[in-house]
C-alpha cells in the first residue's frame, strides 16, 4: 500500500536535511586541503588576472582591429572616431588592470622588488595600444593571404567572420606584443583561449612573419620558439613542436629555441610533424603530407612519402 503524500513529503525533507547536515564537514575539510602543500590555491588578498575579463578583452580587441564587423553597433565615417575614442578608452581601463594583477602576482609569488604594478600595468596597455594600427596592417595581409590561396574562400568578409585560422592568428598577434613586454599570464590565458575555440595552438612566444595562412587548422600546433618567415602556409593537424626531453632536459632548454624555423614561402601540408630548435625548412621548400621531419631541409625543396601500395580485397 503506497504512503500517503504527506508522509513521503516528510520522509524527503528528514533525507534532504540529511544531506545538508553533512556539508559543514566537506567545507572544513575543503579549507584545511588549502592548508596542504601538495594542493594548489590562491588564497590571498591580492586577485589573479580575471580569465573572464581577459576573454572579453579579446574580443573587445578584435573589435577595435575589425571596426565594424564584430560590434553591435553600425560604424560609419560619421561616428567612426567616437566609437573609437569609447572602445579604446574601454580597452585601456580593462587590459591595464589585468595586466596589474598579473605584474602584482608574479612580483609577490618570485619575491621579486616593488616594480610600481599600476603604473608598469598602465604603461605596458599604452604601448601596446600604439602598436594596434601596425597590428591591423599584418592581419589585412594575412586576410589576403587567406583568401587568395583558399578558392572556397568568396570574400575577404568570409575570411573574417568564419575562418579559424585567421581569429588564431588575430589572436596570437595580440597575445605576442604582450609576450614580448613580459606579461605574465595573460598571453598565454588570450592563446589558449582561440585553442579551444578554433583547435590550433599557437604559443604567444612564437614569431610569425606577415601574410601566414593556416587552412583548415583543426589540430595545429606552433611552439613557443618557432620562427615562421613571410607568406608561410600550413594545413591541418601540422606540428612545429620539440623533441621530447627528459626533466632536466626541460629546465635547461626552457629559455633556448626548441622549435623549429620555416622560412619564406614555406608550404606545409596536413599531418606533418616538423621538431627541433636546430631544424630549419628553407625557403620555397614544399612539405607533403604525413612526413616527420626532425632535421633541415634545403631551401626550394619538395619533401613526401614514396607512393604506399594501396591493396584492394
């Protein structure tokens, strides 16, 4: 005989008081593993860098290097300067006070000497504002790049909106001029971030010439050290990676290039795994499919795999 609802009513509220009567243990046992040094926290009256915020400044970064085709509002020539002078001033405000609480954390967490956070923090979102118009001159040729070795490709307004590797890209232009101020963190927080969206990582430390084009790009991987000279192209699932090293290995190679270098007018194709700080591709070299390459190649080079025997049962 089924219980009356009353009485199942009062038999789940005694379970759920149950359940809530256990979470002050679980509380104190989450604060005493902060206490715990094989445990990772940030317990302290100074923030962290915000990975929301840095996100929304990504985006706000983009919007000032593609005026008009990421914003909400309509931009003509009229309003032009005024959306501008907002989103610039919006940029500014955001990005310097990230960069504080980035300079602040690694100072307090290396010990390091009082470097005056806010005004380092301000001068650094300064400085890499004045390089924003540079910026945009690199991406309209990485645009071009996309669009002219791309025939799916119907107009530079596709290429903006739609392509992955061109946001990668904008986004590792904007996370490089950070790396190379020295900004902890936020670079590599802007890198990751286009990685899940778009499945290429790039790391901010690499230098890619202009007009870089990565087809495709699901799975592409750029290592901090690479070095890409101009007009580059690569497909998916490429690596420009290094060889595997033991952990001292690692500690001693940390600062040194690992990574390898493709100069001008490069072509890689999909599935190609290029490694090593020494391996150098030469210019107009071509790399086809599925090749491992783990020393240099001279320069107007073709690389492939001999034709495998294909059987048919």
């Amino acid at each position: 005989m089924d219980r009356p609802d009353s009485e199942q009513c009062n038999l789940g509220i005694k379970k759920h008081k149950e359940y809530r009567d256990q979470i002050p243990a679980i509380v104190d046992n989450l604060v005493l593993s902060c206490n715990a040094q094989n445990c990772f926290d940030h317990v302290d009256l100074e923030p962290l860098p915000s990975k929301e915020s840095v996100i929304e400044i990504t985006h706000l970064a983009c919007r000032l290097l593609y005026p008009g085709y990421f914003s909400r509002t309509r931009i003509d020539k009229v309003n032009l300067i005024y959306y501008y002078g907002q989103e610039v001033t919006s940029f500014f405000e955001m990005l310097s006070r990230q960069v504080t609480f980035a300079i602040r954390h690694e100072c307090r967490r290396r010990n390091l000497e009082c470097v005056e956070c806010e005004e380092r923090g301000e001068e650094i979102t300064i400085n890499f504002m004045k390089e924003l118009p540079g910026i945009r001159i690199m991406l309209a040729k990485d645009v071009r790049a996309a669009y002219e070795g791309d025939p799916a490709a119907k107009s530079h307004d596709e290429v903006i909106f739609s392509y992955p590797g061109l946001f990668a890209v904008t986004v590792h232009r904007v996370a490089h001029q950070l790396y190379k101020q020295n900004v902890p963190l936020i670079p590599r927080i802007m890198s990751e971030y286009a990685h899940g969206v778009t499945g290429i990582d790039i790391h901010p430390g690499a230098r890619i010439g202009e007009s870089f084009f990565i087809d495709h790009g699901t799975g592409v991987v750029i290592g901090e050290t690479t070095i890409i000279g101009d007009r580059v192209r690569i497909y998916q699932g490429v690596t420009l990676g290094a060889l595997s090293l033991s952990k001292d290995e690692v500690e001693q190679l940390r600062n040194e290039k690992r990574h390898p270098t493709l100069d001008d007018d490069v072509i890689v194709y999909s599935g190609v795994t290029i490694l090593g700080g020494d391996t150098v591709i030469g210019a107009h070299s071509v790399i086809g499919g599925n090749v491992w390459i783990t020393t240099s190649v001279p320069p107007d080079t073709k690389v492939f795999m001999k034709k495998p025997e294909l059987i048919f049962k």
